[in-house]
C-alpha cells in the first residue's frame, strides 16, 4: 500500500437549448457532491441533460466534511460507488498524479482556454487537467454597510485585523440578535481551518518549514490563533465552534451577520439588502490574505462508465451549462456558477446582476498558492501534499476546542504540533 493510500484511508476514517448533442444511453450515472447551493441547483438544471441525451442521474449529496470522507474512501480503494465525484485542488493533482482519477480532454467547443488560468492551473498536473471546475471562489470580506455606516466605521480593502476587530466591536448588538463577526468554527481541513489557514497565512506563519517539520507552535500562529478566539469568541455568535459555509450563509440571510469573511462563492446566495465587499485583511505578510479554491468534478480511474460520466462533465462545465442556468426560470444570471470562466465576467448580463462580480475577480487574481519563503508548499487555505487532510483534521479539532473554550490557546496549539509532528515522522517526512 503506498503512502498515499494509507494517508487518504487514515483520513477517510479520523437546459439551455444549446445543449451538446450525445447518443441516447440507458446510462445512470451516480455523481457525488457538496451541499453547496450551486451544486444543488445543478440538479434541477441537469433535468434537461437527461432529457436530451437519455443519460439518467443520481445524485447523492453531502455535507463538506462528509464527502471529502467518503470520496477519498471509496477512490483509495477503487470500490466504485460513484461515477462522478466533487474534489478541490488539494485533492486533484495529488490524485491525479496517483493515477486515481482519469485525465480529462474535452471537445474543441469547450475553449478551455476560457478557464481562468489559476484555476485551471490548480485543478491540473504536469499541464493535464484532472478535474473540471464547477465554480471557482477565493475569499473576502461581505459586510452590512447600513451597519458600518450607522456607527461611523470602515473597512477597506486589504484591512488591517485591528480595523476589523474594531469595526465588529462597531456593529457587534447580540440584544438586536446582530453579531459583529462571523467567522468558520466547525472542525474540519476545509471547515475552520480553511479560514484559521489563511489567517495564519496573512500573519505571517505556515503549516510547515522547509524540511516540512510542522511550525504550529511558532508566534505567528500563536499570534494568529489568539487573535482569532478573542474575535470569534467575543463578537461571533454562540456556538460558532459549530457553524462552517452552509450555517453562516444561513445566519447571515436571517440579518444575524454584520460581517462575514469567506468564500467569494458566497456573494451569489446573500439575500441581504446592503451587502459590501472588500479584500481579505492581512497581517503584514504581502502574499496570503486570501485562498483559492475550485469544486470540480472528476471521474474515478477505472469507472465502467468514465466516458459518459466525461461527456456530462464537459456539459456541466461548459459556457453552454452557464447559459443554461442564466435562461432557467428559477435561476438567471445571478445565480450562475462564478469562478471559473473569462466569458462570465465578459458577460453584460452578468454584470449587471453581478455587484460583487470585480470583487471576486480581483482576490481570485491576487491569490497565491505558489510555493513562496514563507511556506514551502502549494496552496493558501491547504497544504498541497497527502498528509495534509489528516493533518488538518486534527488540528481542527484542536482549534475548535480552543474556540469552544475546552482547552487554552496554548494547549491546543501545543496538541497541534504533537499530533502533525506524528503524522509527518510517520510518513517518513524526517526522523
């Protein structure tokens, strides 16, 4: 078993009418996916896909954490249970490197050169693409300005953390049922630790040093991890230490949010009148302050059924699935996938529904998840290597105690570094 397999095992248990024409098929297709709502939607719009081609589509749904443990599973092992799978850009590469997943090559009409190259970049290997992004997202702030504005504060782009923590001081009113910040706090590599990661990032600090000797304990993690339990804890909601992408979107839609830091993605789904955007704060660190991400789809190695389970994914990616998604009646330009094409942000229509769409563009653009002398290592909210699920995980947990308040700052931090340290010697990283 290679090191990668008992890595992902270890981490597994811890309509447009434009359609593209194919050939009927009595073909179901079992396609895994992330409860996110433009994943949700794909459901309804894909009704024309088998309207069309004859291709039947089950879907199987999941929250963030849960698919990540049942994908990785199921593709380690080569068991088979889905056709098409929701990974990211920690996953791709890596996986496609291990010969997991099947490359993807789709027709001319595709123009995959109207994939945003940080994208496309971070979802392939060795110039290969591997996985087709649904929607691609960094992260920002979203901010209430009828707030900000009624008690006389600001946030602007790249804002310090002090400004932010006295802007959620500002419109912080628990008795009017308004938090000031609501931040990630559920356990989970992609759940807080997306956002702590990128924090950390902005101050300065990283998972690992050059040697990939884990650095939890170094200041700029103290400094961060302390900063971020005083601002959740004191201006968040209650039981932040529970709430990841899908309850904060919920709380915010409810007015309950006068600030929300996370994925750009996000804008597409507020409901709230009076939304703003700025760019992610930063510490000091001049790379950082915000991550790149991309849900994409992937075909499993070996699926019985990787050429029709392609042919939809070529669909679902395509700039004829956006159209379709702006013509649904339940839908429209402001709810089409964002991310993951130039021809969207061209698009007039989009701009006009679209108020975050510059917003979004300019941290998707500014990310970086090159390998820089601050971290050794690819991405910015992860670490681009197997062992950086399983240790993220257990960090997470960590990180919620400390939120939670069950353990001190610095024992969380101190259990961090003895549980990465664990896993890293044990994947042969160093003695």
């Amino acid at each position: 078993m290679t090191s990668l397999h008992k890595v992902a095992l270890g981490a597994a248990f811890a309509a447009s009418t434009a359609l593209t024409s194919f050939a009927a098929s009595a073909t179901e297709l079992t396609i895994a996916i992330v409860n996110n709502g433009h994943m949700i939607n794909m459901q309804k719009v894909a009704e024309a896909y088998t309207k069309e081609t004859g291709v039947k589509l089950k879907w199987v749904s999941l929250e963030e954490g849960v698919l990540r443990e049942q994908v990785t599973s199921d593709t380690a092992t080569g068991g088979g249970e889905y056709d098409i799978i929701n990974i990211g850009m920690q996953e791709a590469p890596i996986w496609g490197k291990a010969g997991w997943i099947e490359p993807l090559k789709f027709s001319s009409s595709y123009d995959i050169d109207d994939m945003l190259p940080a994208i496309r970049n971070g979802l392939s290997h060795e110039g290969t693409l591997y996985a087709a992004p649904f929607y691609g997202e960094s992260s920002m702030v979203m901010y209430r300005k009828d707030l900000t504005d009624a008690a006389g504060v600001s946030i602007a782009d790249n804002d310090s953390w002090e400004n932010i923590k006295k802007v959620a001081m500002a419109i912080h009113n628990p008795d009017k049922g308004i938090y000031g910040a609501c931040l990630r706090g559920k356990p989970g590599w992609g759940d807080n630790m997306a956002f702590i990661t990128t924090m950390v990032n902005s101050f300065g600090g990283a998972w690992f040093d050059k040697d990939f000797r884990p650095t939890i304990d170094s200041d700029a993690w103290k400094k961060a991890i302390n900063f971020y339990v005083d601002l959740l804890g004191t201006y968040g909601p209650p039981g932040s230490e529970g709430n990841s992408f899908n309850e904060i979107l919920a709380l915010y839609n409810e007015g309950k949010c006068g600030m929300w830091i996370d994925a750009t993605i996000a804008a597409s789904f507020l409901k709230v009148d009076g939304v703003a955007y700025a760019q992610s704060p930063n510490a000091g660190n001049p790379v950082g302050a915000n991550w790149l991400w991309a849900w994409a789809m992937a075909v499993p190695a070996g699926s019985p059924n990787a050429e029709e389970s392609k042919k939809f994914i070529e669909w679902a990616t395509s700039k004829n699935y956006i159209k379709a998604v702006a013509a649904h009646p339940e839908f429209g330009w402001g709810k089409v996938p964002t991310g993951t094409r130039a021809s969207t942000y061209a698009s007039p229509e989009f701009q006009k529904v679209a108020k975050f769409a510059s917003a979004e563009m300019a941290a998707i653009e500014s990310a970086a998840p090159q390998a820089t002398d601050v971290k050794p290592y690819v991405g910015v909210q992860f670490a681009a290597i197997p062992e950086f699920p399983q240790v993220g995980s257990a960090v997470a947990q960590e990180m919620a105690a400390a939120l939670s308040g069950a353990k001190s700052v610095d024992e969380a931090l101190k259990a961090s570094q003895a549980a990465a340290d664990a896993i890293m010697k044990e994947a042969g990283y160093y003695e």
